[in-house]
C-alpha cells in the first residue's frame, strides 16, 4: 500500500550491502524546498519498515526527533550543555565535569540517537573493572543524565536511556589482576574445545582491547591481507589503532567472520552482543579458569603484563594499548607494523 505524503519512504540499495534498505524521511531545507535525509539502515525490509513506522508513530506524539537534528552527536550535545553550564560553574566543578566527560569519549562521534543502553552501561561496568571508586563512577552517570537531559529538551532525542544504567551495588573497587601464563594455556585449551565464549576472552588477551572496544569491531576492521585488526577508542592514541593478529587467535577471528554478522563479535543469529549478556559469558569462563572475581579488564592487564616480561619495546606496547606518548606519531609506516608485529610474536 501506497504511503501518504510527507511519512517517508524505504528504498533498496544498488550493491552487495549488509543493510541495503534505507529508511528516508521528509524534511525541508532552508529555501523550503522538500527533501530527503535517510534515517537508518536495515538488513530486511520489513526492519527497515518497522523502524519508519516506529518513527511516524513518535513523530506523531512529539517525541521524534526532527530531521535536522538526527545527525548530532554525543559530542556536540555535550559542547551546547557545557557552554551554558560552565558559564555559572566555577573552575573547581568545571573541572569536575570535564574529568567525568572524558569517561564518556568512547562514544563521542556517536549520534546520540544511535547511543544504546548497552553502550552506556558498558562504560560504567568498565570503570568498575578497572578499579575507579565509586564516586568517579557517580559522576560519569551524573554527566550522561545532564547531556541526556538537554538532549531531551531540546528534542534532539526522544528516550532518556541513561535513565536505565545500573551503578555497581559495591563500594569497594574490584580487584585489578592478571592472569598467569598457564591460565592462559588453560584458557587456549578452553578456546579449542569450545569452550562458550573462551574464543572471545583469548582475542582479548592477544590483542588488549577493552572489550568494548572488541564488541564494536566489524569486518570491515580485519585486513586480512596484513593480518591486522584496526580499531579502538577513548583517546586520541587508542582511536584507530593497529594490532597485528597473533597466529594463536587467526582461526578465531577467520571463524567468527564466517558467521557474517555485523559485528565480528556476534550472536548465533549473527546479531550485536550487548554488554551485559558479555559480561554474563565472561563470568562463566573466569569460573572455568578458578578466577570467579576476574572480569573481562584482567584479559588487557594479562597482554600488557606478558608484553612487558616477554622484553618487548616500550613504544609498541603503548601503540598496542592506545595509550598516549610524545614519542607516538600519527599513522603507521611500514617499519611501525612491523615492531607492532614482533612485539605481538613475542608472546608465545
């Protein structure tokens, strides 16, 4: 059935794509002129109908963000509520805010309308892992709520999903560790004989990716050509970065991109893992290594620990990790992938 004028429209896409249907919806440019801005992108076309459907319903009780303001990121919410807000905050609580706006970096180039609460809740878990106290952890959630919260207002979004972030029910920071050199040879043994999951928690240890940063690759981030994996975030030096693949982790990664989900990481069904269902997994394989207080943060303390005692250089062990040096220049040159990959050959 035909649709009415001005409720959008899904159009095929010419091409091998993984979603090849995309939503278009309506807007006016500023001569008046009637256009069309695409909205989203889907796998089927009943998805991609479902989402329009989805939009026109919100669109119809004002809680559906107009088409000029769709595209705006995390970022640039958090630029417009900081510029009033600074303005009557002094230095000490400015400072407060930046240190907790940089917690949410990860998802900075985000369109906050593709910010999940997977996302969101990620980032918390995270800082838990990673031993922050419980009052760091306060006022990261405190800093999503206000950049939610302006967002909200201004109709840029139309769910508050910071609303649903859990806080850890402790106090006390989790333990930070490592695991030994024959837990991880337990967990390669795991990993072979299928071990639910274990297959994930060893790129992990090969690689040093957060497992945020893991659970947002896609095929497009494996060059199998340089045997490579590109990705990361956080900072300026973890964006983007290069981690050559470990021989013990090739097949991993080859199996995984034979499931031909969007995401290398991915459900049976080939869909997203969300975090906390990550975390669930996880939980089962530290039990399997007799580590139950371990969490998915131990797996970059283990590649950063056995780079340092296996003698590898400095410089690479920091490009490996994403973390920032003087010393770090921008890209990669030929003879930069190649200590990067001697230093990962180091790990036997």
């Amino acid at each position: 059935m035909r649709r009415a004028n001005g409720t959008g429209t899904v159009v095929k896409l010419t091409g091998e794509r993984r979603r090849p249907y995309m939503v278009k919806i309506p807007y006016r440019d500023k001569y008046g002129r009637v256009k069309q801005k695409p909205l989203s992108y889907h796998a089927k076309a009943a998805e991609a109908q479902a989402a329009l459907d989805e939009y026109n319903a919100n669109k119809a009780q004002g809680i559906a963000p107009p088409p000029d303001k769709l595209g705006i990121t995390v970022e640039q919410v958090y630029a417009l509520w900081s510029e009033r807000k600074y303005a009557k905050a002094g230095a000490s609580l400015q400072n407060s805010y930046k240190a907790a706006w940089n917690h949410l970096r990860p998802i900075a180039n985000k369109k906050i309308r593709d910010v999940t609460i997977d996302h969101l809740q990620a980032i918390i878990d995270e800082r838990e892992d990673a031993g922050a106290s419980k009052s760091t952890i306060s006022n990261v959630k405190m800093m999503m709520s206000a950049i939610y919260s302006y967002a909200m207002m201004r109709d840029i979004i139309g769910k508050d999903y910071s609303a649903y972030v859990e806080l850890p029910t402790v106090g006390a920071k989790h333990k930070k560790g490592a695991f030994s050199e024959t837990q991880v040879k337990k967990l390669e043994k795991m990993a072979a004989d299928g071990f639910p999951w274990a297959d994930t928690a060893l790129i992990l240890c090969y690689t040093g990716f957060r497992i945020s940063e893991l659970l947002e690759l896609t095929p497009f981030n494996y060059d199998a050509k340089a045997q490579t994996l590109t990705g990361g975030m956080k900072t300026k030096a973890g964006k983007n970065r290069v981690v050559p693949i470990h021989p013990v982790i090739l097949p991993i990664i080859i199996r995984r991109l034979e499931q031909r989900g969007d995401y290398i990481i991915c459900e049976s069904s080939g869909a997203r893992v969300p975090w906390n269902k990550y975390r669930a997994y996880f939980s089962t394989i530290a039990e399997g290594l007799g580590m139950p207080e371990a969490t998915p943060h131990w797996c970059r303390h283990t590649f950063a620990t056995r780079l340092h005692a296996a003698g590898a250089d400095e410089l690479a062990t920091k490009r490996l990790l994403g973390h920032a040096n003087k010393d770090v220049t921008e890209g990669y040159t030929h003879t930069d992938l190649e200590q990067l990959k001697a230093a990962i050959l180091l790990l036997a």
